[in-house]
C-alpha cells in the first residue's frame, strides 16, 4: 500500500497531472503571503531605532539566504533519493532546484550588497557570510554547468546528485572556516535559542515572508518540473496523446 | 577475493602510474614550474617590498599550490580514460575506491611531493621567517593530499567531457576553500610566532575527512562517467 502510493507518486504522469491541479493553489497561496508580508513589512513595521528605513531590505535578504542553503539540501537530498532508489522524478525534482537555488543565491547577495553601502559604508566587505554565500553560489553554478555538460541527461542528473552530496558535506566546513577566517556580519537574531532579538513586529513580516518564498520555490519547482518532465518523456505515449488534445 | 590480491593489484597500479609518469617527466616538471613560475609574478605584480611580500607570501604560495594541484589534476584519470584501462578498472572484481587511492596515491607522489620539495626556496624568495617555513612544510605535507583527493572526485565527473578542463574548475576550486583558509591562516600564526596547533588538527581532519568519503565518491563518479 506505502509502496504503491510512492510508486504512483513517482510516476511522471501521475506527477503531471496532479501538479497541474495544484500549481493555482500554491501560487494563490503564494500571493496572498506576500501581499500580506510586504503589507506589515513595508508599511506597518516601524523603522529600526539604528538603521532608519534601510532596514526593511531584511524581509527580502533574509528569506532569500534562508532559501539559498535550503534549496541546496533539498537538492541534495532529492539528488541522493534518484540515486539510491533510481526515481526519475527526483532527480528532476533536483535538476529543477539548482537554477532556483542559484537564483536566490544571487539575490541574497545583491540585497546584501545593497544594505551593505549606507550601513558598511561600502558595497562589498570580505564577511564571512557574504563569502560563504559567494562560494555557495559558486557551488550552485557548477550543479547547472556540469548538468549542461553531459548530452545524456539521466547521467547528467546522477553527475550532479555526486557532485550536490559532495557539496553538502562540504558546505558545514565552508561556512565555518569562513567564519571563523573573518567576521563582520551581524549576529543571527530569530534562532537565537532564548528569546529571538528581534521584535515582533519585525518577525511576523519576517515569516510570512519566508513562508512566501517557500511557496513561490514550490511552485517555480512544480513549473520547471513539469516543464523537465514532459521534454523527458516526449516518446512516451502519454505525452503524445497530451500533446495531439490541446 | 583475498586481500593479498587486493594489496597486489594496489602496489601494481601504483608502480605502473609512477613508471609512466617518470617516463613523461615533463608531467611532474610542468606544474612545478608553474608553482614557481605564478610565485615569483606576484612580486612583480604589487611590488618587492618585503613587509608586503612577507604579508602576502602564505596566502600566494598556497594559492599558486591549489592552482599547480588544478593543472596536474585531469592527468589523474584522462589518459587511462581515452586507452579504455579505467573500464578495465570498473571490470576488476578489486573494490574501484581501493584503486581510486592508489591512483590519487601515484598523483600526490608526482605532483604533490615535487611542490613540498620546492616550497622552502619560495618561502625564502619571499622573505618568510624560518618558523614560518617550517609550518608552510607542515601544511603542505598535510594540505597537497586533500587538493589530490578532492581534485579525484571533480576529474572523475568530468573525465568523460570534451570541455572538461574550465568545468573542472568550478567544481574543485570552492571545495578547496577551507583548506586554503586553515593552511594560509596557519602560516600567518606562524610568522608571527603564535602556535598553530589548532590549524594543524583542522588540516589533519580535511585530511582524514577526504580520504575517507572522497574515493567513495569518485569510484561512483567514474562508474555514472563510464556508463
């Protein structure tokens, strides 16, 4: 029974026509948290006593870094799961994370860049998390070249779950030496394991914001997977019968 | 299987990769001039005053290792790759990760130990202290091995590629980051006469950490490159 219900998840029929159901949903979702973040962020947040109205960058940076070494886990796993148990669908599933993931990655480094210049004074600092996320997308472009390398794209998903383990093993190390190489970044504020440094009219924003761009990478993810699986299975009789209806 | 054959077919492939190595000697010399050659740029590149040099002379000569171990790197695997030995490896009732180190083993003998060698005369080149020289020796000794290890895994991805070599690199050189910080920063400590116990420890564990996971991942790599 388990075990049927994952193979039939795992088939990328089944897949296809269920995330088709589901995309609207999510993307609903999706727009009403950010609406409703952007909302108490922009608007109903108060200024920070110290950084006047710059702060407010935070609710795009801090969900964006957040997803930055989410996705690459989840990459990771997904990669390790296609691996293990051959699923075709995660290794798309991990495929289709890596451009999002490096997205973000960029992102948070551009936000970081840009609250960076009025509170350091300049654009740039050799600081050990802006580095650490530099690296990381580093990391994230050779997923996507090595993926782009490979014609045959069954070999080319399992190449890059190696490398995406590789990867994660080594992020843990990275970030440390980084950190303990340089320092300059301000202190973690919300998993602070007491009581989170940041008030809450600052935090509630702060998590619909992340809930938002957990919904928008759900959904990017669902549309790319589609997209992946339908152009991998285009012999299949399925996907010709789809394409003769519409 | 017995693992005497298993020791054989090791000392085999090691003594087979050294003797064909000494026979292509420019294989160990061309990173080792290179080594020297990118080394000695930096001085003409910012100047030749010493406090600069000697500020500045860990972090380049560990640069220019990483770079030299970059070059040597697809000599790992492609040769074996294009006269069709490494599917004979894969075909071997031997463990393919138990190759994978002989084979990075013969690497670090021929690349890595010429730069350990040479490295004292770079380090006077560029003004270090004695205590600091010694400390370079340390890391390298320990340093060399992981850029090997680790470099086997990228190779072994990409071996099967016709554009492999810039691919190569973006997959290798972020993995080395850690190792270049622990290292630079040790004979920085050093130079200045502070221990460097912990940075020796953290290198120690690269080390231990590599060479434990990273011939796992490469026998799979070049089992997914070979299929």
């Amino acid at each position: 029974m388990f075990n049927n219900f994952f193979h039939k998840m795992a088939s990328p029929r089944y897949f296809y026509n269920i995330s088709g159901q589901l995309i609207p949903w999510i993307a609903a979702a999706c727009m009403a948290l950010f609406l409703a973040g952007l909302y108490y962020g922009l608007v109903k947040a108060p200024p920070d006593y110290q950084q006047g109205d710059s702060y407010r960058i935070m609710f795009i940076h801090v969900p964006a870094a957040w997803m930055s070494m989410f996705i690459y886990v989840v990459m990771a796993g997904a990669g390790a799961i296609g691996l293990i148990w051959h699923i075709k669908l995660a290794e798309v599933m991990a495929i289709s994370s890596a451009s999002i993931g490096a997205s973000f990655t960029f992102l948070a480094l551009v936000t970081g860049s840009i609250w960076g210049k009025p509170m350091w004074g300049t654009w740039w600092v050799w600081d050990a998390r802006l580095t650490s996320e530099l690296i990381l997308l580093f990391l994230y472009l050779g997923v996507i070249s090595l993926y782009n390398a490979i014609d045959d794209k069954r070999t080319a998903a399992r190449a890059v779950a190696i490398l995406a383990l590789v990867g994660v093993v080594n992020i843990p190390i990275i970030h440390y030496s980084v950190e303990w190489w340089n320092t300059l970044h301000q202190g973690p504020t919300v998993t602070k394991l007491d009581k989170p440094s940041i008030h809450i009219s600052m935090l509630i924003p702060l998590l619909l914001m992340a809930f938002a761009f957990k919904l928008y990478y759900a959904f990017v993810l669902l549309m790319r997977a589609r997209c992946e699986v339908l152009e991998r299975e285009r012999h299949t009789n399925w996907v010709k019968e789809l394409a003769e209806t519409k | 299987m017995t693992s005497d054959s298993l020791l054989r077919a090791f000392t085999l492939l090691l003594k087979r990769d050294l003797t064909l190595a000494i026979r292509h000697r420019a294989e160990i010399l061309n990173p080792l001039l290179f080594f020297v050659l990118v080394t000695s740029l930096f001085p003409l590149g910012i100047g030749a005053d010493p406090k600069l040099l000697q500020a500045v002379g860990p972090g380049v000569i560990w640069v220019a290792a990483l770079l030299a171990a970059l070059l040597s790197l697809e000599g790992i695997f492609r040769s074996d790759f294009e006269d069709g030995t490494l599917e004979q490896f894969l075909l071997s009732s031997h463990p393919v990760s138990v190759l994978v180190i002989a084979k990075v083993l013969a690497h670090w003998l021929i690349t890595g130990l010429p730069l350990l060698v040479i490295s004292p005369l770079l380090g006077v080149l560029l003004g270090l202290p004695g205590d600091a020289i010694m400390i370079l020796l340390i890391t390298l000794a320990l340093g060399t091995p992981v850029l090997s290890l680790i470099g086997a895994v990228g190779v072994a991805l990409t071996v099967g590629l016709r554009k492999g070599g810039m691919i190569l690199s973006l997959l290798v050189l972020p993995l080395y980051v850690p190792l270049l910080i622990f290292a630079a920063n040790a004979v920085d400590t050093a130079a200045v006469g502070l221990p460097v116990t912990a940075h020796l420890s953290l290198i120690s564990a690269l080390l231990v950490l590599s060479l434990s996971l990273s011939p796992l991942a490469t026998a799979a790599a070049l089992r997914i490159s070979l299929s």
